[in-house]
C-alpha cells in the first residue's frame, strides 16, 4: 500500500512541474500618450455627453422616436438574443470545472433453456458514479473564454445602441432639413407666382413684351417641377426613419412639431482627451474582449500538451430480486487517471501556432481600431467646427440676397430694373436659403458624428 501512495506523490509531483508550461505571456495591448491633443481646439463651454446625448438638441420628438428605436427595432433585438445565448454559454463552459455525477440503476428477469430445463434468473443493481478532471494547469478555465465573448456581446449591444441612436438622429435632421428645403422652395414659387402676375400686369398694359411674361412662366413652371424630387427624397427618408424605429413605412407620419431646423440646440461637445477613447468607445472594448479570448484559446492550446488528471469514484449495489435492493452485494470503487497524447502528427502543435497567428493579428485589430477612432473624432470636431463658421457666413449671405430682392422688386415694378436682373435676385435668395439649410444639417450631423465618435456617454465598466 506504501509503494502505491509513494508512485502516486512521484506523478503528482511530476504534474505539478510540468504546469509551469502553460502560462501564457502577457499580451501587447497599445497605448496613447497622456498628453496628446486633438489638431482642432475645444471650445471652453464644452460639455461632456452624458448616456442620453440626444436630449441635449432640445427636441421632445427626437427623444421619442429614439425610444421607439430602441424598443422596436429588429436588429437591436437580434443583438439583444446574441447577448442571451454568449451568457447562457457561458454557464455551459462553467460546468466543466465541476464534477460530474451519474446515477443508474436496472432491474430485469432472464429465461434460458438448457435441454429441456428452464432456468430463469432475477437481478436488480444500482450504481452511482462520481468523475473530475483536475484543472492543474488551467486548461479547462482557459476553455471559458466564453466569458470574453460574452463581454464582447454586450459591448457589441451598446456600440448597437449607439448606432441606433445616431442613424435615428441623423435620419430625422434629414427629414426636417427636406422640410425646411421643402417650405423654401415653395416660398420661393411664391414669389415666382407674384412676379408672373405683375408680370402679366404689365404685358396688358404695353410695359412688358411677351418675351417677358412667357420667361417668367418658364421661371413658376421650373420652381413647381422643382419641388417633386424634393418631395420624393422627403418620403424616401421618413419610410427610412420608420424602418429603423421598427415600424411599417406605410402610412407612417413623422410629427416635425412647431420647431424647425434652425430651432434646434447645437450642444457644445466636449471630446476629452485622446487616450480617453479607450474607455468610452465600445467597438475599442469589442477588441479588448475578443483579445482576451484569443489569449484563453491560446493558453487552452498550450495546455493541451501536457496529461490530463482525472479522479472517479463509484459505488453501487445488487441483488439477485426482482426490484429489490434487499440484501444487496456493495461495491465501492476509485481510480486517478494519466491520460498524455504522445504523437498526434503535428496537430497540437499547428493548433498552437494559429492560436498564436490569431492573437497577433488581433493585437493589430486592436491598434487599427484606435487609430481609426482618433481619426473620427479628430474628422469630427474639424468638420463641426467648419460647418459652424461656414454657416455664420451664409446666414449674412442669405440676409443680404433677401434684402437685394426686396430692393430689385421695388426698381423693377418702378420701371427702373428689368425683368432678368429681378430673376437672377430670386434664384440668388432661393440658393442661399437652401444653403444655409444645408450648413445648419452639417452642423448637426457632425455633432452627432463627434458623439458617435466619443462612444457618447458610454463608459466601459471596470471588471
């Protein structure tokens, strides 16, 4: 009984030295600099985004369709199943650091004839079996890379949510710029729609030649064809808008309320600092985890050349009746099992090698997503804060193109103007008014893209 116990402690021993050799080196996570600024300089009343950017546009019907996204949107909700199923396997891997138990038991009658005689027999037995692996060198807790898949998951679920959210947003900017795109143009056919009657006025009275009337109805005729693509593109964008709240497009009416474009909050957004961005983007934490199970799977593969250690146990009973464990025979049993793969022609260690490949083109990944990160906030802030100076421009321009049709009118009903340069007036208001709704939706949509950028309000959670 001593030798075996002395054989034992000698294999024990030898396991316990060979479990050195399957911990894995730490792994080359990329940093940026503490004292990096972005190329663009914030503005000192900058603040920084909370989970609910969105509300800072001062838009109640924004906030509404942004939560109607995010409780009737299919994709979002497929993303939401993908987060059950990486935790419910998680659970499924966490079962195999546990022992396993097996109970089985069996009762029967047996009939043979031998020459003539029969002979029959009864039997019932019962058995419980007890197993468990040793996890000396971690191999099985590194099978549980599900954790890191699942943490992925839910990172993938909030940058979802984040992406939701802007498209809504930005969707909605649209659809109320072709709004307001939309009231300009019919306000500039308006004024067409004047002039051809002044026009007309004085075409009966021999102040104006035909040549002139006919121009100014081409002029009504191109404003009113005009407004149909318009038109189209408005529709185009709310079925759109509806899609992605996770409503049917038909009959879909999207209430723009009593505030135009221009009447929206433009939040002044704080961007933070450069290596901020490794905590507050969830596609840079996607990266993160699935790193972190490159490194389980890695350190499962090496551990796979080293011998399993497995203990059991099992106990049972049996009689010679018929559903009867009455005065039944005991067996009780135990083994530790050695099991070491010696040749497997390379598999183990091609597994090894392309566990390594993974991790390193992981590691770049990573770096890559960084780099694109800073990129898209820098591109962002540049963006914003040139559209913003643009648009202080264009709305002198427009200020000053509806002040010169004002003045051509007044020269041209006196006489004093003809009809072009009245004309020429008209299509320079109606082009500045459409420009500077086209500045004011720059605008907004680089502030959602600067909040994209930043993750929002989002802030991973410490582990």
């Amino acid at each position: 009984m001593l030798s075996i116990f002395f054989r034992m402690a000698a294999v024990t021993g030898v396991i316990v030295a060979l479990a050195g050799c399957a911990t894995t080196s730490p792994i080359e996570r990329p940093e940026l600099r503490a004292d990096e600024r972005w190329n663009v300089p914030l503005t000192a009343d900058a603040q920084a985004p909370d989970e609910q950017w969105w509300q800072a546009f001062g838009s109640e019907q924004l906030n509404q369709l942004i939560g109607q996204a995010f409780a009737g949107s299919p994709n979002l909700a497929v993303t939401a199943e993908r987060v059950f199923q990486a935790e419910q396997q998680v659970r499924v891997s966490g079962s195999s650091l546990f022992p396993s138990l097996n109970l089985s038991g069996s009762t029967g009658e047996r009939t043979t004839d031998d020459g003539g005689s029969e002979n029959r027999s009864e039997s019932t037995s019962a058995s419980l079996n007890v197993s468990y692996e040793l996890d000396l060198w971690g191999r099985l807790a590194a099978s549980r890379n599900e954790e890191a898949v699942y943490r992925a998951t839910v990172f993938e679920y909030d940058s979802a949510r984040l992406s939701l959210a802007s498209s809504v947003a930005t969707t909605w900017f649209r659809l109320m710029a072709l709004g307001e795109q939309l009231r300009v143009a019919r306000e500039n056919l308006a004024i067409a729609e004047r002039t051809e009657d002044i026009v007309d006025a004085r075409y009966r009275n021999g102040a104006a030649s035909r040549a002139e009337l006919l121009r100014q109805q081409t002029e009504v005729l191109n404003k009113r064809a005009g407004l149909e693509p318009i038109t189209l593109e408005y529709r185009q964008t709310r079925s759109a808008l509806a899609v992605l709240v996770g409503v049917s497009p038909l009959g879909f009416e999207a209430d723009t309320g009593t505030h135009s474009l221009m009447d929206l909050t433009l939040p002044a957004v704080d961007a933070g600092i450069p290596s901020d961005l490794l905590t507050r983007r969830p596609d840079l934490a996607i990266a993160e985890a699935q790193l972190q199970a490159a490194d389980a799977n890695l350190a499962q593969a090496r551990a796979a050349w080293l011998p399993s250690v497995s203990l059991g146990l099992n106990a049972g009973a049996s009689t010679a009746n018929l559903a009867s464990l009455a005065n039944p025979v005991e067996t009780l049993g135990w083994s530790i099992t050695l099991a070491q793969n010696l040749f497997d022609g390379g598999t183990r260690d091609a597994q090894t090698a392309i566990s390594e490949s993974r991790r390193r083109a992981l590691v770049e990944d990573y770096r890559g997503a960084i780099l694109a990160a800073l990129q898209e906030t820098d591109d962002a802030l540049d963006r914003l804060q040139t559209s913003q100076r643009r648009e202080a421009l264009q709305r002198t321009v427009s200020e000053r193109a509806e002040r010169t049709l004002e003045l051509t009118d007044l020269r041209y009903r006196a006489g004093s103007d003809e009809l072009l340069t009245l004309l020429d007036a008209q299509r320079t208001l109606f082009q500045t008014r459409d420009q500077l709704v086209q500045l004011r939706l720059a605008r907004l949509q680089a502030t959602v893209d600067l909040y994209k950028a930043i993750g929002g309000g989002w802030q991973q959670k410490d582990e």
